[in-house]
C-alpha cells in the first residue's frame, strides 16, 4: 500500500470502519490528519513513511441533498433528494483514490423529498404534504445505479468496492426510546433472517453491482461486492447500546436516551471488515473473503 490511497464514502457507520482501521495501522505507524473540513466530515490521514493516504468522506446518499425544516412543524426536517445529481464532496477528489470503498446508509429511510432535473417527482415518508410515495429502495437504486455509472464509465480507473447494507438490531418497544439492543452473544445460524426492509436494500445493490460490474470490465475499472449483511447480521452483540453516551447508567439514573443498535464498538465486529478488504484486494474474490469469516 506504499504511495497508495484509499477512500471511505459513507456515514459516520464507515467512521467506525475508519477508525478501526486506523487503530490497526497504528501497530505500524502512526498517521497524521492533514487535513479536515470544520464540520470534520472530510478528513485526510496520512501515514508519511509509507505515502498511505486515508480519505473519510461524508457522504450518506451518494447523491446530492439538502436538509429543509418542514414549515407546518418546526422540529421536523425533510432532505431534498436529487437522484441525477452526484454529491460533489466525493466526486470533486474522485481522481485521487487508487481504492473506493463505498456503501448507502439508513439515511435513506428519512423522510424525503425526491427530485430529478429540478422537479420534485415523490417523497419517502412524508404524510401530509400530498406528494407521492417514492420508497427508500426505489431512491437507493436510483442514487447507486448513478454512482455505478460514474465510476464505471470514468478515465479514472480505482479499484471500488460496494459494502452491502449495514443491518441494525434494534428490538422491542415501540418508541425510540424502548428499543434496545441488549444481547451479549452472536445469533447462530437461523435464528434470525433480517428485517425485510433492510434486505430490500442489500437486493437492491446487488442488483446495481451486477449491472455496473460488467461496464467497468470493458472499460477497465474493477468493480467488487463486499457482502457482509448476513456476516454482520449475526453480531447483535457488537453495538453501543444504551452506553453511546458517557455512564449511562452513573449514580441510579434511568436511561432515557436511544439506544445505539447501528454503530460498532471497538474493538469489536467491524474490525473483520478490514481483514476482509485486504484478501479481496489480494486475491480478488469477494464472495471467498466473506464465506471464510463464517
């Protein structure tokens, strides 16, 4: 990986992933952030006795967006989604990455706007306003099958690699509040086969990845899947829970706050991904790097 770079586009789920990386790395060097945006959405670490750069890159839709409050409930927020727009924050450093590592996110599932050239043409999750539905996997296929086409028809020739869909754990209660995740152990084989909306969308991305792969080939870019859903799925012992903050628990206090049931603690499950990338780079298949983590 000498003189090399590698791009994670995501959200702060591949923040986790970065991180662990990064703790991984640290056994050999040290690195250094040379840069980050205000907001810390874009940051650049960089590892100078090896010329290795790592860019984590904010990005939860691929696809451009902006966040509006909704003008009849002032707490309420809505994106406006364009499914025809590449978000510039990944596009704009494209011919710097010699690897891509790039997933959606459950940002999908907030309520939505939907445009295409400028026109509003349906909305996700958002009664009241008299507007279409356009569900979240429609959205998703949209803005992958947009990115796919970019990097697969581009002079530019990284080696990309598409995670699946990150499943979540959540269970029991109805408000956010109640839902836990407070197993401490893995499931075992058939004692659970994900959320239909969750595996909707991993259909979705190897739906695109089969359709984009092929382009790339021709014109040279490799394309890979990294199918970790059901790998992950798995491992309802690895999240935050309720200690995403700070002793939640400190002094007899009820815990009031959401539970964490997304993100992984470190060290934790996440850690395989990187073990993961590194043989599908090596030996270029992916289907065998996940099969051997089983």
């Amino acid at each position: 990986m000498r003189h090399k770079s590698w791009a994670f586009i995501g959200d702060s789920i591949y923040q986790n992933h970065v991180h662990s990386l990064l703790c991984q790395l640290s056994q050999v060097e040290e690195h250094h952030v040379i840069y980050h945006d205000p907001s810390f959405h874009i940051i650049t670490f960089y590892f100078p006795s090896h010329n290795f750069t790592i860019y984590e890159i904010w990005s939860p839709l691929l696809v451009h967006y902006e966040t509006i409050d909704d003008p009849g409930v002032s707490s309420k927020k809505y994106m406006n989604l364009h499914l025809d727009i590449l978000d510039s924050t990944w596009t704009r450093f494209y011919n710097q990455y010699d690897y891509m590592v790039l997933s959606g996110s459950p940002w999908f599932y907030n309520p939505s706007i939907i445009f295409e050239k400028n026109e509003v043409i349906g909305c996700h999750y958002c009664p009241g306003l008299g507007l279409k539905e356009y569900g979240a996997a429609k959205a998703y296929a949209k803005a992958l099958q947009l990115s796919l086409n970019f990097i697969a028809t581009s002079e530019h020739k990284p080696i990309v690699i598409v995670r699946t869909w990150p499943p979540s754990h959540y269970e029991a209660g109805e408000s956010p509040t109640e839902r836990v995740c407070n197993r401490t152990r893995p499931f075992r084989e058939g004692e659970i086969s994900g959320a239909p909306a969750d595996l909707k969308m991993r259909e979705v991305e190897v739906e695109e990845y089969e359709k984009a792969a092929p382009i790339g080939a021709r014109n040279g870019v490799r394309i890979e899947l990294l199918d970790t859903y059901h790998l992950f799925l798995l491992r309802p012992d690895g999240h935050p829970g309720p200690y995403g903050t700070y002793y939640p628990f400190d002094g007899g206090k009820q815990q009031n706050d959401k539970n964490d049931c997304i993100h992984w603690c470190l060290p934790g499950p996440i850690d395989t991904l990187n073990d993961m990338l590194m043989k599908m780079v090596m030996n270029g298949n992916a289907h065998d790097s996940a099969s051997a983590m089983l």
